[in-house]
C-alpha cells in the first residue's frame, strides 16, 4: 500500500525533502515508518525518542494500523533550544509561520507546467495607521482554530473555482515595518479564476479566521478594529460582534 509521507523542522533537513510517497507491506503499523528510515540513515536511531507522529492530521501511537492514502507526519519537538525557539503549524495548503516569509519560493515552489496564472496577494505591515506613525505590529492567533479555518478556506477555493492549487501562510509574532503578514497563492490555467479565488480567499480570512493585530505606535499600543462576522457565525450574545484582523 501507498501512504504519503511529511517531514517538518530538522526531520525535512534531514531527510533532504518535505514530503514523500512510501509503499508498505499490507496490515503495516505506524511504527513500521520509523522503522523504514531508521535503515536508511542512522541519525535517525538519536532522533525517534523525540519524535512525535501523526496519521491523517492526529497524533497517534505506534501500533495505529495504516491503510492506503493515509498521511503520516514524522514531527520533532516544537519547542526548541536558544537558535530555534520559532514554532511552526502547517497543513497541505496552508501554514502559520514565526519566521519571515519567503514569498518568492513559495510561489516557484507551488507553479507546474500546466499553470497559465500564479495570481499573488502579499499583505505587508505599512509605517502608518489613520494618519500615526506604526512602529511595529504583533499577530497573535488561536492557532489550532486559524489553521484548520485556513486549511477549510483553501479546500472550498479549490472546490468553489477553477484553479488549481492554493497556499495560504500567516505570519504571528512581532512584525516590522515591510515584512510580509499575510501571502496567497493561487494557481490556475486561467487568470481569471486565479484572481477570483485569490480575492474571496483574502477577504474571507480577514472576517472569519481567528487573528487579531496589534499596532505599536510611538504613543502607544491598540488592537486594531476587526470587521464584522458574517452572519452565519454565531455571536455570543446573538448580536454583532467585533471580528478578527488580519493584515
């Protein structure tokens, strides 16, 4: 059987890549993966008591049986040591990111051959707000929640327009002036569906996607205003409520 396999953090510098295909013996277990890459380098023996693995986007132990299709994610501590202290939370199209965003090879990274459009909305933290000087921003996020909404977000575009593939990453943390919040990519055979796609995914994210900003000015601090829920999102009060910010 055929299973797909994603390396993150030190296990992909390590095995050179970002994902892969495997093929395993019918009735394997999830520890027959580790197994697999035990014998194919042996670095991988200091590794496997701190590595956590995950089938089909939940953890799981090492006697879960796999069965064809599944994705298993081989995946290092989050927390790291003084020269990596920047987690990182990703899904197949979309991601949350502490470091820097390299736009560039995310776009080269997500064009095929068959691709007439890569259709790319960079949001970018701006030196002012309503006429006063920004010194930086901090997005903070309910994570798990904004991951999955954004993974949720790039299926429907997938399933809504003619395109392609998607990638949808967020940036947290403190951001200075000119770093990039916010990047989609949006793939297509044709431009129109691309652009399309691209707008609904930015506009949708900036309503429904738990991230909020924070804007340090040289007089102070606020959370930025979010814009209105839309109405199919239940308040808690069953009446208005502020919305999450992004970008």
């Amino acid at each position: 059987m055929q299973i797909r396999i994603l390396f993150f953090g030190m296990l992909k510098d390590l095995a050179g890549r970002s994902g892969e295909s495997l093929n395993l013996p019918e009735h394997s277990i999830l520890s027959d993966v580790l197994v697999h890459y035990k014998k194919t380098d042996p670095r991988w023996n200091d590794l496997a008591a701190s590595i956590a693995m995950s089938v089909n986007r939940e953890y799981a132990g090492p006697q879960v049986k796999l069965k064809e299709g599944d994705e298993v994610a081989l995946l290092p501590p989050v927390s790291g040591g003084a020269e990596e202290q920047r987690a990182i939370h990703a899904f197949k199209h979309s991601a949350m990111v502490r470091e820097g965003i390299d736009s560039q090879a995310i776009v080269e990274g997500i064009k095929r051959s068959e691709d007439g459009a890569a259709v790319v909305f960079e949001g970018i933290v701006r030196d002012n707000t309503r006429g006063r000087r920004t010194l930086y921003l901090d997005y903070e996020a309910y994570e798990e929640m904004a991951l999955q909404q954004m993974e949720g977000l790039a299926e429907q575009a997938l399933f809504q327009f003619k395109i392609r593939d998607v990638a949808l990453i967020h940036r947290l943390g403190r951001l200075e002036i000119g770093e990039t919040s916010v990047l989609i990519v949006v793939t297509s055979a044709h431009r129109a569906a691309a652009f399309d796609a691209c707008r609904w995914l930015i506009d949708t994210l900036k309503r429904t996607v738990p991230i909020w900003k924070k804007e340090y000015f040289e007089d102070g601090a606020v959370w930025a205003d979010g814009e209105p829920f839309p109405a199919d999102i239940a308040r808690a009060e069953g009446s208005h409520s502020g919305g999450s910010a992004s970008n």
